[in-house]
C-alpha cells in the first residue's frame, strides 16, 4: 500500500458538523453528557458510520464501542485509534469528537484506496470520558486500562443518584463484551490541543510526548445555619467563609507551583443556600494538575494543611476526600517517533508537548504502546461553546493520525 494515501478533509469536517448537530446549543456549542439520549443519539450514529464502513462493531460492559476493520493477520492485535463522544455541559464541536470521527476518516480512506493493513484496525468511542456527569474522569478508558474495577464504575452515579450501570442499560448501550484483558498493538489519539501553546508557535501538529498528573478532590466544610439578623459575627460557624478562604488557598498553591501547575475549584452548593441563612454547609470540588508528581504531592500537602488550618480558625469540620489521582504519563517512544515521523513527512510545522487534559490515552498507555496528536483549537479555548478549529488543521491531525497508524500496523 502507498503510505501517501491522504484523507478527505471535506467528509472529515461534515461528520464533524453533522454530529455537532447533536446537542447542539445556541452558542454553537454541544452540550451532550455521557448516557443521556443525546449520548446516544450520538453512538447510534457513530456505530450506522461504522457498519457503512464495513467495521464488526462489539461494545463493551462499560459502554465503549469498537469498530474493527480486518487485516491480513487478524490474529495480531489490533492498532486503536479513538476518544470520546460525550462533552462537557458547555462543551464544543471538536474536544472528543474530533479523535472519534478522525478514526473513523482513517478506516474510511483505508476503503477509499482498497489499502489492506497488516494488523486489523480499530476506533473506539470510550465512555464517560469528561467525567462531568459521572466522576472520575476517563472512567471507561480507566477500566480498560486496569486503573478501575468495573463494579466500582459502573457504580458511579450522577447528582441525581443515577448509575452508570443504569444509564448504560437505558440507553441500550450495556454491551456483553468483558472490558479490557486484550492485547491492543498501538493506541493513538487525535485531539484538539484544548490550549494556546500550537495556535501561539504557528505548529500545525502536536507531537504529545506524555500527559500531566491530575488530582481530584472533594470537600465538605460544615459550620452552623443560623439567622442572618440577630447572630453576631463572632458567634457564626459560616461554612461559606471558610469554603471561600478554601478556594483562595487553591489558587495560591496553584500560582506558588509555577510553570505548569494549574488548581480550579469547578464546582460549589452552599446549604441551605438562602440568602438570611448563615451556610451551613459547603461542598466544593478541586482539581490539580502538574507534569511532576513530586510536586503534585507538595500541592496536595499545601491543600490539606491550608484547609484545615481555616476550618480550625473558624470551628468548621472539614471532610476532604481525593476521589481520583491520575500520575502524569509518558508516551511510548515508537509511537511518539510514529507521530512525529508522520508530520515530518507529510511537511506540516510540528512540534513536541504535554498534554494539559487529561485524555483516555492516559490509561490506553497502561496497556499499549500509545501516543497522541493534537492540533490548535482558536485562542486556545475549550470546555467553551464558542470552541473552534479550522478544517485544514484538523485535516492535517487526521493525515498524521492514518500515517502513524498505517506504520505501525505493518511494523
Ligand atoms: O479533565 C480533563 O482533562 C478531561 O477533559 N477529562
Ligand atoms: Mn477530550
Ligand atoms: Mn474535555
Ligand atoms: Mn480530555
């Protein structure tokens, strides 16, 4: 097969568009979580693309869809490309999207020129990859890796107290196929930078050399409701004061670790959140991100002795609990060397990175040679409605994307 094949930008970018359509909101966004009807709306057509393809589809106990094309020894494992469909609440057209349908474009001119490949090729729509509906993060990916157990994922429930097992078995979308314990040749993944590093050093491709370290936490401050009037401010247990104080601590440590550390509270219910009612009780989330781990550790030591220094100042009880800890991962140099072999070749301006966000190739590399290839998203904004990427750039990812594949499915 001549590995100068290219791909079709034009089909590439409406899929793109026609999947957009799905949970489409005003801004131009999609808001489309993991297990509602719309996440299924979206996996519908997802797995009818992949059968006019020609794929065998099998979905797996958490829900993530494998669409195989055959290669001339199908006994070798196959060489994985995929991300995900579902997005955040204001999320955009591409963070996702992008990697899935990049996939699906691979095996699509694969057909196009007749190209057999050596080991059979397949792309994947992991679940529940935001981890915005249900935490952690990457949780699908995450039991395919090892990292999880699948009783305790599909376990994980929604604010509403909704399961995933449930929702996977609403949707139609509780496969049969055991997760994970097979051997995968090679997993890549396309994605839009989600920052401003490519758009800033005009670099069309991503060479991703590895992802940073990410903690979550969860936090219950708890004080005291009381009235707003005849309390005096001496006297007050104000889980909102302390929660706040909480909060500007996140931001120090995270300003006190730089380059590269990043702290955000997302996430806050004051209760009984009435406005002549002192707060009660606070809950509020934290999320930590470092390429060191040696340094994420000092971030998590500086968070937990800052919160309970406040709670003691203000007679609050204070529950802290870090729900997820992904370290900071290293792609494999084969793959890496795919990536950049490609770009190098195909003569696009490229350069080497880490990735801020987190991304399934963060646990795919637990068990395969993986790697990555991102491509600019415009004023480096994601988790955005206002989301965006131009059709060439994500043409030139998808190009890098079949070379690398294509390479390492006839190594
Ligand atoms: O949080 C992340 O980095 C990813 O978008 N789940
Ligand atoms: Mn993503
Ligand atoms: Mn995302
Ligand atoms: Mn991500």
């Amino acid at each position: 097969m001549s590995t100068n094949i290219r791909i079709n930008g034009d089909r590439l970018w409406q899929s793109l568009m026609r999947l957009a359509e799905i949970g489409a909101t005003e801004k131009g966004g999609v808001c489309r979580l993991a297990l509602t009807d719309l996440d299924r709306e979206a996996r519908d057509l997802f797995v009818s693309w992949c059968k006019d393809a020609g794929c065998t589809v099998t979905i797996d106990k958490m829900g993530n869809i494998f669409a195989r094309r055959a290669g001339r020894d199908n006994s070798l494992p196959p060489i994985m490309t995929g991300s995900h469909l579902d997005t955040q609440p204001t999320g955009g057209k591409f963070d996702g999207a992008y990697g899935v349908l990049a996939g699906l474009e691979v095996i699509r001119t694969l057909n196009d020129h007749g190209a057999e490949t050596q080991a059979p090729v397949e792309v994947v729509a992991w679940t529940n990859e935001e981890g915005s509906r249900f935490a952690p993060a990457m949780v699908a990916s995450g039991v395919f890796g090892g990292a999880f157990d699948l009783d305790y994922a599909l376990s994980r429930a929604d604010t509403e107290g909704k399961t995933m097992g449930e929702e996977l078995k609403r949707i139609g979308y509780f496969g049969d196929q055991e997760v994970g314990g097979r051997k995968v040749g090679a997993f890549f993944e396309a994605h839009i930078e989600q920052g401003p590093i490519l758009e800033a050093e005009k670099k069309q491709v991503g060479v991703v050399q590895g992802v940073q370290g990410i903690r979550w936490y969860e936090i219950v401050v708890t004080g005291q409701e009381a009235h707003a009037g005849p309390t005096p401010m001496k006297r007050r247990k104000d889980a909102l004061v302390g929660a706040a104080r909480m909060v500007g601590h996140v931001n120090r440590i995270g300003l006190e670790h730089q380059p590269y550390a990043c702290a955000t509270v997302g996430m806050m219910q004051v209760s009984p959140n009435s406005r002549n009612t002192i707060p009660g009780k606070v809950f509020f989330t934290v999320d930590f991100r470092h390429p060191d781990e040696a340094i994420l550790n000092k971030m998590d030591a500086a968070l937990r002795k800052a919160c309970e220094d406040e709670a003691r100042a203000i007679g609050l009880s204070l529950d802290l609990k870090e729900i997820w800890y992904s370290p900071p991962v290293k792609f494999a140099r084969e793959c890496v060397s795919a990536v950049e072999g490609a770009a190098k070749s195909l003569g696009y301006a490229h350069m080497p990175i880490i990735s801020g966000a987190g991304h399934d190739a963060v646990y795919l590399s637990r068990v395969a040679p993986t790697a990555m290839v991102f491509v600019p998203c415009e004023d480096g904004i994601s988790h955005n409605e206002i989301e965006n990427a131009s059709k060439d750039d994500v043409a030139a990812g998808c190009d890098v994307l079949l070379r690398a594949m294509i390479e390492r499915a006839n190594a």
